[in-house]
C-alpha cells in the first residue's frame, strides 16, 4: 500500500489556499492540510472561509477541480488567552469543505484547565465528525509522548489522538521503540520532517528555549534524511497512516520558489520511504541544494 502525503500549510507559509491546493496537486500529495484558524502572527495573512464566504466558495470549487482532499485544519491552540468559541465555525466550515481532522496543541501547564479545554474543543470537534489530533511540542503545554497519551486518555473520547511530529519527537528524545510500544489506537496522522542535531551530535534538546529548537521548528527544517532525525524508526513503529509534510525552510523556498520546495518535499519523501517501507536516505538528498 502507498504511503498518503499531505501538504501542510507552514511548508509554504504565507501562500492562499486556492494557491495551496493547486501546488499540491501539480507537487503530487494526496491531502492538502490549511490553516483556516489563525494564529495571528506579525506579516502572516489570514485565510478565514468561516467568515468569507467568497473565500469559502473558491476554496470548494479548487478542491473539487484538482480533486484534492482536504485532511486537516489547524490550529486549534488551547491557551487562557484563546477564546475556543471561534473554533466553532472554523470547524463547521471545514466539515463542509471536507475535512476529516483538526490539528491542536496545549500552551498551558495547568493539566486541569487544559484538560477540561481541550475536552471542549474535542466535542466541538466531534459535532461536524472531525478528529481532534493533539501534537505535541517539547516548548508547549504537553511536551512530550507520554503527557500527550495521558492527556488522551483522560479525555476519554472517541476522536482525539496524539499527533506526532518527527522533529519534535526526535527533540524530545522520543524513540522508535518507544512508539512501537504504544497502542496504535492513539495515533492517526503524522507531521513529517527531518533537522539537525546539536552541537555535540546529538538530536535531543533539553533547553525548551534553545535557540537551534526554535529556529529550526519555525524556518529551517531538513528534507527527509537530511537530519539527525530517525525519521524511518519513528515512522515506522507507527501504523502505515498519512504523513502530513509540515517543512518550513526559508532559505529554500527563497532558492525554489514556494511550488518548487513543495515539490522538492514530496520528492525526497518519496524517494525516502520506498514502497516496502524501506528508506534510503541517500535518494532522499537527490532535490537538496546543500553540499
């Protein structure tokens, strides 16, 4: 069975989703992932089709000429200062424009009050029929595997999982084994990216404000097998479910051009997980410009 690719939309930030959903179909994934709930960033633009209707409309018409699925929406942050009322109609939107997930994570260290949220946001979820996938970040409010399981297992609901992404895994000392011994049940999509070690060699970072953590997450993550990441370990102790490529890298997009690094992504990915499941790291570098 083929490995599914989505195109997550801080690979080629900044870009439309009309835009975004034609550069994935003509790049070769199989999702498109948008972020229809803004994070409200200095320079970023917001695309909202809960509140733009005309939006709303070219949105469902690209996704229907391209025949181009729409996975997931993000993100559904849950901090004390986010009114989660205004995820309503961002969900209810996606559900219309097909959507199967929502993408969210926790910026709270208060397991109560994040627990309780995030239940909330899980049920709003649940009355358009989407899954609420929560990632975690080593810099966050759950910061790792096993504060993710926990807090889904408290959830208790039929539509929430763990979302785990590569390099924040890889970060927070996550291991192959460790996932292969979690139930498979907890996961359903996975973010895709490969980046450096530190200094000494080593993947994991222990400062949550190590400026490498940071700087790497936001605008210089690696092509597939580029890294220090164990990116086939950790994808393979999961189950065979969609990678979504989430690959920020300013300095490429800058070289390629927003298309051309989407592009440059689905390609060495592909070329990374072969159809046994095998990788080979060295065909992944094949579309990289450094050295």
């Amino acid at each position: 069975m083929a490995r599914k690719f989505s195109l997550a939309y801080l690979t080629i930030p900044g870009v439309d989703p009309v835009s975004q959903i034609r550069i994935a179909k003509e790049a070769g994934y199989d999702y498109v992932s948008l972020r229809t709930i803004p994070m409200h960033l200095p320079g970023e633009p917001e695309f909202l089709p809960q509140k733009d209707p005309e939006l709303f409309v070219a949105i469902q018409k690209a996704l229907k000429e391209y025949d181009m699925p729409l996975m997931d929406i993000e993100l559904a942050r849950v901090r004390p200062d986010l009114d989660i009322e205004e995820y309503r109609p961002a969900f209810e939107a996606a559900a219309k424009l097909g959507a199967t997930d929502v993408l969210g994570s926790i910026w709270s260290r208060d397991k109560a009050w994040y627990t309780d949220t995030a239940g909330k946001v899980a049920d709003y979820a649940a009355e358009f029929g989407l899954k609420f996938n929560i990632e975690f970040l080593p810099w966050a409010g759950v910061r790792n595997l096993q504060e993710d399981i926990t807090l889904v297992d408290k959830l208790g609901r039929d539509n929430v999982y763990v979302m785990v992404d590569t390099l924040h895994a890889g970060r927070a000392g996550i291991t192959a084994e460790e996932l292969a011994r979690t139930p498979r049940k907890y996961f359903n999509f996975i973010h895709l990216c490969d980046g450096p070690a530190d200094p000494d060699g080593d993947p994991v970072l222990d400062n949550i404000k190590d400026d490498l953590m940071l700087y790497t997450a936001r605008e210089a993550r690696f092509y597939p097998g580029e890294g220090a990441m164990d990116i086939a370990g950790l994808v393979k102790a999961m189950p065979e479910i969609p990678l979504s490529i989430e690959l920020p890298n300013l300095k490429e997009i800058e070289a390629r051009g927003r298309a051309g690094h989407a592009a440059c992504c689905m390609e060495t990915a592909k070329a990374y997980f072969k159809p046994t499941g095998s990788s080979d790291p060295g065909e992944s570098l094949r579309c990289s410009m450094r050295g």
